[in-house]
C-alpha cells in the first residue's frame, strides 16, 4: 500500500513552504489542507495538540511538527530521491546548526523589520542585514549552502526570499546592494521547480504582511 501524506498548510507560512519544497523535491504525493488560523481545525489540535501551529505533516496516520523536523523527517524517510542533509555526521551537524541558524534570527528579526517603526525597525534592520550578510560569507561561491546540492540551508532559507520586497518596501533597503550573492543564491534556487512551486509571489506576500502589520498594530502587537 501506498504512503498517506497530507500536509496542513497555510499560503503565506514560511515554515508550511519549507515543507512543501522537501515533498516536492522528493517527488512526494500529498494532500495539502489548508489552515484558517482565525479558525483552526480540530485537525490541527488534534494533531499538533501542544503548539497548535501549521505545518504538521501526517505519514500514514501519524503527525510530525516543527518545519525543520518535518524536513529531516521526510529526508529519513524517502531516503533514496534527492538527499537533503550530507552523509557525514559532522557536515550533517553544521547544516544543522544554519539551519537552526536561521530559525533563532530571520523570522523575528525580519518581522520587525516589516512590523515594526522607527529605532526599532532600524535596529532590527541593522540586525537582519548582518545576519544576511553572515549566511552570504557562509553559501560562499558554491551554489547552495549545501555545496552542489540544494539541502536542508537552503529549504529553510529559502521560504524568506517570499519577503524580501517587503522588507525592501517596509524597510527601505535594498537587498540586491546589500547582499547581492545572497540574491543570486535565492534567484538560482527559484529555478527548481519544487521552490518556484512552493513560494507564493512577493507582492502577494508584501499585501498580506501589510495587513498583518495592521492587526497587530490595532493589538499593540509590534
Ligand atoms: N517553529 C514552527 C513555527 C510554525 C509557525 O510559527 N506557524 C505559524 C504560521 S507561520 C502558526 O501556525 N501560527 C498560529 C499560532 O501560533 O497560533 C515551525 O518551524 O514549524
């Protein structure tokens, strides 16, 4: 019997994208419900009961939560299509490590820059530039940061290229002049399919972050 996959999903997540690249680069089918935050299913308590957050990927049955563990989770199991994480256990730690990486700065750094105003978001601004400057030094002249394989780096960067003309627009940068082979590192990964299919278009992202940015300024959120 075949595999069951679904995938509860959001649009906009970067996290839900990550995942949605490693299915795709896998060559997995799989059936995508889509989540209203404003109205979670009893699916999503049910099955990611202690964060209540998207994605969780159910494997015949069973859920697994947390974007990057999802990943490594599919990368363990269809272990024979287009490996995600290297053999050897100390380059698997270091891409492990940016990994992590990149979830500890850019979600909430990035946030700020496109929520937040002022010293704040200029602060934040200062911050994200230098961590991107840092990813930048570390995908050198190779073309992923998993060297001539797009790996596990580049699935959980990746899903923040969907930001970056809000964070250009919100945060008056210019990403090109500031990290320019970080931008050609991102613009060689959208011509992979699995990445260009998962990543919705930046204007779209850009409204709809606006919008966010609007709710949580009437919550005092920012
Ligand atoms: N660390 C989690 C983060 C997931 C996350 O923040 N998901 C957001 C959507 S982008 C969510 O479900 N938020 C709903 C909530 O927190 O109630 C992961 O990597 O999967």
């Amino acid at each position: 019997m075949g595999d069951e996959v679904t995938l509860l999903d959001l649009w906009s997540s970067p996290f839900a994208m990550r995942v949605r690249i490693a299915l795709k680069e896998k060559g997995i089918d799989y059936e995508a419900r889509e989540e209203d935050l404003s109205n979670k299913s009893p699916l999503l308590f049910n099955m990611n009961p202690v964060h209540k957050q998207v994605p969780v990927l159910i494997h015949n049955g069973k859920p697994v939560c947390e974007s990057i563990i999802i990943v490594q989770y599919i990368d363990d199991v269809w272990k024979d299509k287009a490996p995600l994480l290297p053999s050897h256990p100390y380059e698997r730690a270091r891409a492990r490590f940016w990994a992590d990486y990149v979830d500890k700065k850019i979600y909430g750094t990035g946030k700020l820059v496109w929520a937040a105003t002022d010293e704040v978001q200029a602060a934040a601004k200062e911050e994200l530039i230098e961590c991107f400057k840092l990813l930048e030094s570390e995908v050198g002249e190779k073309p992923y940061f998993g060297g001539n394989t797009f790996g596990l780096v580049d699935v959980a960067l990746i899903p923040f290229y969907s930001w970056f003309y809000a964070l250009e627009t919100c945060g008056n940068l210019s990403l090109i002049d500031e990290c320019p082979k970080l931008v050609a590192w991102a613009k060689r990964c959208m011509q992979r399919d699995s990445v260009s299919k998962s990543l919705p278009d930046q204007y779209k992202i850009y409204q709809h972050l606006l919008e966010l940015k609007k709710k949580l300024e009437a919550q005092n959120k920012v």
